[in-house]
C-alpha cells in the first residue's frame, strides 16, 4: 500500500507546487488521477501520454517549454532513466504497475510492499484528494478494480451502479460503465480537442451532468463521447467477425482511425472471457497493442514472445500494452501463441 505519511508527502508536494507538469496515462484511471490531484493544485499543466506506455526522452520538449517546479507522473509503468537525468526538477511518481528501479525520483507504488497490490493510481490519488468520489470510481473502475466505498457512491449517487464485486459487471451493465466510457473518449481527437474536453469536465460538479446533458458543459461532453462511440461500435462489429475457435482474438486497424485498442480489448475481453485477446492499432512503422485475458498472465505470456522480436511492452498481469514493428507484427503472435500454448 502507499501509506499514510507518504500521502503526505505527496499533498506537500501538490502544497508547494507553483508551477506543476502532470503526465498522466490516456485512459480513464490516469485522466481521473490528474483530474483528483487537480482538486489541491489547479496550477500548471495536465499532458497526457499516447501511444506509448514509456514517458522518455521526447517529453523533455515539453519540460523545456513549461519549466515546471515538479514534475508529476501519474498512472505510467514506465519511466526512462535518461528522461529523468535530463530533468533538472523533482519528479514524484504515482503508480500501481510492477515496480522498477529508478533513480532521481519520488516514487509512489503500492507494489513495493505488497506486490499483490494493484490498486490502481486513482484510487490513492482519491486518497490523497479525499474529493470528487465519482470522478475516483471512473479510473478505478476502468482499470478493474472495486474498491470497498462501492456502497458509498452508491448511495451518494442513485442509478448509476449496483452492489457487486464483479469490476466487468460494473463497466459494461451500469450507468457508471457508460461514465469510464466517457473518461476513455474524451481523450480521443486532435490535441486541442483534448485539452478543452479535459478543462470543461475538471468543471462538472456531478456526473448526472453528463448522463443526463442537465448543464452546457455536461451536453457538451456527452455529445462528444456519442460522436467517438460511433466509430468505437463500427470497429467492435468489425473486430467480433475476427473471433474464431482459437484461443486468441486478432484484431488491427489503422491509425486514422481514433485509438482505441484499450478499450476494444475490454469489451471484447467480456463478450469473449475464454480468449485473449490482442487489439493491434497499425501506426507507421508500428502495430500498438492492448492485450487482454481472464484466465492467463498474459504479462509473463508477452515478455517471452517479444524476446523474438524487436518491441517493447507492460503491464499487469491480464491486461498488458506493447508495441512491435510492423514487420514482426505476424512473427510475434505466433511466438505469442506458442507461449500460450505451452502454458
């Protein structure tokens, strides 16, 4: 767990900031962090990460154009080494991936005492926050997880959710599923689509806002959620005519289409909890995936295949994100299959 005094520190941190960079994760558990952190430090700038699950040595563009007092990395499993000695600035790192070794950092991770903890960040940044509980079950939620105050959002918000300890349950049969649906698309677009959806939904007070389009800012934001959904629903058709006998679901689309691989991968994942499945997103060079499975660890399944090839990759233990060359892209599910196989 992150404890107590480390929670602590981490508001003395939010306390002190002047003029914060927070990286965040493009999914609903990293926007619902930033969004959280954003309720003690609305100073500085909010940037999410695409397309990779490294913060590297591209993003110091951006530390050179804000100058930033502390860095904050919410929700990323992987930050470089030569990124971090290339900042002249205190980072603190709030994470719930498989710990690494790094130095020059403040590092925040459940997994370094309990390497079963896997609460995801927006769960401790709610702890840290202790505010805006329905924006907190959004991330927590979306990365597949039910935490023990259910009940009380529950109460606090009538006809969003219902009593269960089945994370699936509450993403794709609950008006709160809707919700994380809506943290994962608002993220989609151009850059400057981003950032205005991102400033107007730090504004709404309630979720019913949203659901039921009560104020300008809430039609606003769901109307933009129902324009990427089209798109989302045409690629899960397409992506379901791609499930056969086998064991693993392959599905790639390309990258003029809104990324949308995590959460593909997701309700494919329920419709299909026997397979794995492997949602690849085609982006120059490169196939960027989500890997999903109930049943293996696709995590240990996904370091042993790409020992085959040229990529990179992380996560958990059923839900991982990687990328290969397009080349390798074929050479790599069948060394995936492979693994698989013999597991």
């Amino acid at each position: 767990m992150i404890t107590n005094k480390e929670i602590e520190e981490i508001r003395k941190y939010l306390d002190k900031a002047e003029n914060p960079l927070f990286f965040y994760d493009d999914d609903p558990d990293g926007l619902s962090s930033y969004l959280l952190l954003k309720t003690l430090n609305d100073k500085g700038k909010g940037l999410p990460i695409k397309s990779s699950p490294k913060l590297d040595e591209l993003y110091i563009r951006k530390i050179k154009e804000y100058s930033p007092d502390y860095v904050f990395v919410l929700d990323k499993p992987i930050i470089t080494q030569e990124f971090v000695n290339k900042v002249n600035t205190k980072i603190i790192w709030i994470d719930h991936h498989p710990v690494v070794k790094i130095n020059g950092v403040k590092y925040y991770n459940p997994r370094k005492e309990n390497p079963n903890d896997n609460r995801p960040t927006s769960y401790w940044c709610y702890k840290i926050a202790n505010d805006k509980l329905w924006v907190a079950m959004c991330g927590i939620v979306g990365d597949w997880y039910v935490p023990e105050f259910l009940n009380e959002f529950i109460k606090l918000y009538p006809g969003l959710a219902k009593k269960s300890n089945d994370a699936a349950k509450l993403l794709f049969e609950t008006k709160l599923g809707t919700l994380v649906k809506v943290f994962a698309f608002v993220l989609k677009g151009k850059v400057s689509d981003v950032k205005r959806n991102v400033a107007i939904l730090s504004k709404i007070k309630s979720p019913y806002e949203i659901l039921e389009q009560t104020t300008p800012k809430g039609k606003f934001i769901y109307r933009y959620y129902e324009k990427i959904n089209k798109t989302f629903e045409k690629m899960l058709h397409e992506a379901k005519k791609h499930a056969t006998k086998s064991k693993i679901l392959v599905y790639t689309y390309p990258s003029s289409k809104h990324s949308l691989t995590g959460i593909l991968s997701n309700q494919l994942l329920y419709t299909y909890p026997n397979k794995v499945i492997i949602i690849g997103r085609v982006k120059d060079d490169k196939v960027l995936m989500s890997i999903r499975s109930k049943k293996h660890n696709v995590l240990k399944i996904l370091e042993t295949a790409l020992k085959s090839v040229d990529g990179y990759g992380g996560g958990h233990d059923h839900a991982c994100g990687a990328g290969v060359n397009k080349e390798d892209f074929e050479t790599f599910v069948e060394e995936f299959k492979k693994v698989l196989n013999t597991n």
